[in-house]
C-alpha cells in the first residue's frame, strides 16, 4: 500500500513528432483514499492525464507513477471507464460480467457489479449494442467498481446519464470510496457536477496543472474582495491576484494573500467555481500546486 495514488513530475505528452503538446510540464501529487475531481475545458488535457494514468499511453517527457509504480505495472489495481465507454457490442449484459470476472478472478466483486447492473433494470440478456448510452455507461461502471480498484480513473462518467441516474451512481461511488478507501479521480467539464462529492482538485488548463491539492485548502488560499474603484489595485502589490474587474464604481478581484489586507476592503471565501473559472480565464496567474518535492519530505 502507498499514501500516493498519483504524482507526476515534468510530465508531458505529444502526439506525433510535430504534433501539439497535449499535457506540458505537469507536476502533482494525489494522495490515496480522495475523491478528486479533474476538471477543466474540452481539449485541456484531461482524457489525456486519465489513459496516462490507465497505462494506455506513454509519456513523452517527465514521469508519473501510479499507486507507488509504473502504470503498466498498476493495471491490475486500477479500474479505468474511458468517455466512449468501449464495450463488445455482441456481448449481453450478463456475458459481459462473466468476462470481468475472468479478466480479473482475484478481485472480482460480482456481487457490486450486479447490483449497479441492477439498479439499471437492465435486461441481463440484452446486448451491449442494444443499449442506450446511459445503459452502457452504467454496465462499463459495473466492469470497473467490479474489478475493486485501489485507483478508480473516471472520464466524464456521468455525461451520458440522467439527473436522476447520476444522483445514484454517484452515491454508489461514494459507498465505494468509503468502504473500500477506493481513490476516486473523476474528470468534468462541469464544475457543479463534482463539487458536493470531491474532496481534491485537479484543475488543468491548456496542458497544464494550474491548481491541485484539497478544495478546503486551495479555497482557503484565496479571497475573493470588493471595494470602490477608486481605491486601483495599488493596495494589492504585495498579493497574488488571480483577476481583478471593474465594474462602474466597484472593483472586484480574486487574490492569493501574502499577509493582512490593507485598504478597506470587503472579503468573502470564493466558491469552487469561481476559483475554477477565474484561474481558467487566466491562465497567466501562478498556479497553486502541491509539487511532488513540497510532500515528500
């Protein structure tokens, strides 16, 4: 067992010789037994960091290891439900868990990929081809809670459920996280989706980490302030401020203090999604990153 379920290091992934950089300079830690969501825009990165972490893409600089190992050698720990759901369209739905439990004879937990499979009123007999996306995105979860990872990598798993079918999935991977103490890294578009469940953040932005490390300490690093216009960001010189606006007479801004404020300001905790978007609207501020050298010593 390790206190890490992921760190990265320098970590960076190209696609062809000429092509672009998907991920660049990357540096994180995760600590094992959090529910982490990875969130960001479409095409920053994030599918990109989840098949990494799976083992079924190498990097082409730096290095990230996966449950204290290479990712190849993490595979049978770690359960993997990519956004297209892959799954063979001529099996039924109860073939399909036979084949999970042949693939992992171990670990298998037939009894949790049964009841998700259940709770679907899935036909077992049906085949996967037969199947609406939601219906196929709850038998991939099914293969993957099944397997009882130690490391459980979610990219947008919910995108093709219902309100109500995400509520209870949700639920069930909650259940999962504390009965097992299953890391749980779930990757979203939508902040709103993750913010109640997740107690860790990875936020990626362009192909890079821009913020990373548990919301109750990211969120108590910044302060979000109002004042009069008047006042200028001059009183602000000596912290970091991630976006500052103003509108009328009033400035608004999202800063990382280095000290007591000075000037007469009215501050408030920030919201997980105005961190999030605030950093993502600029993404020349500094990240905040628990670097893997910070959290080793």
């Amino acid at each position: 067992m390790t206190d890490t379920a992921l760190e990265a290091t320098g970590l960076g992934k190209r696609f062809g010789r000429r092509g672009g950089w998907a991920l660049r300079d990357c540096a994180f830690r995760l600590p094992a037994g959090r529910v982490c969501a990875v969130v960001g825009p479409n095409g920053a990165g994030k599918s990109t960091l989840l098949a990494l972490a799976a083992g079924l893409l190498a990097p082409t600089e730096g290095r990230l290891t996966v449950l204290g190992t290479l990712p190849a050698e993490a595979r049978t720990r770690v359960g993997f439900v990519a956004q297209d759901k892959p799954l063979y369209p001529q099996l039924t739905v109860a073939e399909t868990l036979l084949m999970g439990a042949d693939l992992n004879p171990e670990r298998w937990d037939a009894d949790t990929a049964a009841q998700v499979v259940a709770a679907g009123d899935l036909d077992p007999a049906a085949r996967i081809r037969s199947l609406s996306g939601g219906q196929r995105t709850r038998v991939a979860l099914a293969l993957a809670l099944g397997k009882r990872p130690e490391l459980l990598l979610l990219d947008e798993p919910m995108a093709d459920l219902d309100p109500l079918a995400r509520h209870e999935l949700m639920g069930t991977l909650m259940a999962q996280a504390a009965q097992y103490g299953t890391t749980i890294a779930m990757s979203s578009h939508v902040v709103a989706e993750l913010e109640d469940s997740c107690d860790h953040l990875l936020l990626v932005g362009a192909g890079q980490v821009r913020l990373a490390g548990d919301i109750d300490d990211l969120l108590a690093a910044h302060l979000r302030i109002s004042g009069p216009a008047d006042s200028g960001e001059t009183g602000l010189d000596a912290h970091t401020v991630v976006e500052s606006r103003i509108t009328g007479r009033q400035l608004s801004a999202l800063i990382r203090p280095s000290g007591p404020l000075g000037g007469d300001w009215r501050t408030a905790t920030p919201s997980l999604e105005e961190l999030v978007l605030a950093h993502l609207r600029n993404p020349g501020a500094p990240a905040l990153t628990a670097a893997p050298q910070e959290t080793l010593a």
